[in-house]
C-alpha cells in the first residue's frame, strides 16, 4: 500500500521525463489553461492541509477498500498520514513508516530526481509526463467540476489513464482516478482543504522517541 500510496500523492510512481512530440499526439489547449491556472493558484499557497480518501476498486467495480488519510505540506517539506502509514520529508530527507511492522525507512531526497512529491502532483507535473484533454463539465452538488483526463506518454507505466476533477470557481483539484492497467482503480478525493495555516516543522520531521522499539533502516 506505501508503494500505492506514493502513486498519488503521490499519483504516478517515479516517472522519467518524456518530451511531449507529434507522433503522439497534441495536448488540449483548453486543458492546459485549466491545469496551468491550478498549478499558478497553488504556488501561492505558504501551507496546505487537506484531508483525503482513497478507494479502491477492482475490474468489475467491487471496493476493495476505503482510506482516510491527510496531507500537509510547506514548500518542498511534506508529510502524509494514511492507516497506520506515515511518510515524512523535511526537504532533506524522506522517512517511511509502517506501523504493522513498526519500521521507518530513511533515504536521502534528491531534487534532482523525478520523482513525484506531492508538491510536484499540483504544480506542472502534467508538462512532460502526459498528454491530456478537457473532457467536459459536470456538476458535483453545489459546484461545477471540469474533467481532465491524462494519458502517460511512457507506454510501460503500470496505469493508462488518469481523470482529474478541477473545481471550476476555487481552480484547485478536487478528485483523481487512477485506471491501472489490471484493472483496479485508485480513487483520490479531496474532503477539505485548508491553506496558509501555521504548521510546525517538527511535523516533518519522523521522530523516533515516540515510537518505542521501532527499526530505523537507514538507506541513505
């Protein structure tokens, strides 16, 4: 579930950079505004908390399952907390906890790498990685969504599409679905958000004190 869990947030794994070229095909201008004008919005953001679920459903639509979990984030700095999994980053390192087996892995963050942090999810990670189209609107109870699905230009990725609902008033995202290509499907919606509230950097950083007898591997 870590591994599944890096996908959104960690949405799409760690993925190589892919030019964008005309034998694939042609991004939708209208999309590109919309996803242009999320990222130029959330880069004004000093802080980010939101409370999130994740569902999960096989080929034929049955639920797997259903997780709760919340986000903060301050500039490069993040921490994810999802049924008894924890994943901290202070913008110099990354810890990965699992409560079940009551182990953090430690590993040095690279900026220079391309992996997805979830800060990267809301701000161009659509540039190089995919193309997309505007697939319409839609109303969600009281707010107009618009529906923008992207298709990885690496043919070997796990997944084959991705659908992400923008709201169209506030232009933040508010839902993402993930289509593996065996058929299960990762849901990810955003409950609440809220922005530049005071988060204290202790929160990012993983503190083994207060987890007795727990297993650091360090990897870095």
């Amino acid at each position: 579930m870590i591994k599944k869990l890096l996908l959104i947030f960690l949405i799409f794994h760690t993925s190589n950079v892919f030019c964008q070229n005309n034998t694939l095909g042609a991004s939708d201008p209208a999309a590109k505004t919309i996803l242009d004008n999320v990222s130029r919005k959330f880069k004004t953001y000093k802080t980010v908390t939101a409370n999130f679920t994740l569902s999960i459903t096989d080929a034929n639509g049955k639920v797997q399952g259903t997780k709760k979990g919340i986000l903060y984030m301050n500039g490069p700095k993040y921490r994810v907390n999802i049924s008894g999994q924890e994943i901290y980053s202070d913008g110099e390192n990354i810890w990965t906890y699992d409560k079940s087996a009551n182990e953090v892995q430690l590993t040095k963050f690279d900026p220079t790498a391309n992996t997805i942090t979830p800060q990267k999810m809301f701000t161009n990670f659509y540039d190089t990685d995919f193309l997309y189209k505007l697939n319409g609107e839609k109303k969600e109870g009281n707010k107009i969504v618009q529906e923008i699905e992207l298709t990885p230009v690496d043919k070997t990725k796990t997944y084959f599409k991705v659908l992400v609902n923008v709201d169209k008033a506030s232009k933040n995202i508010t839902s993402s679905k993930i289509f593996e290509k065996n058929g299960d499907r990762y849901i990810y919606t955003i409950n609440s958000m809220k922005i530049n509230t005071d988060i204290p950097e202790s929160l990012f950083v993983f503190d083994a004190k207060k987890y007795p007898k727990v297993e650091v591997v360090d990897l870095r």
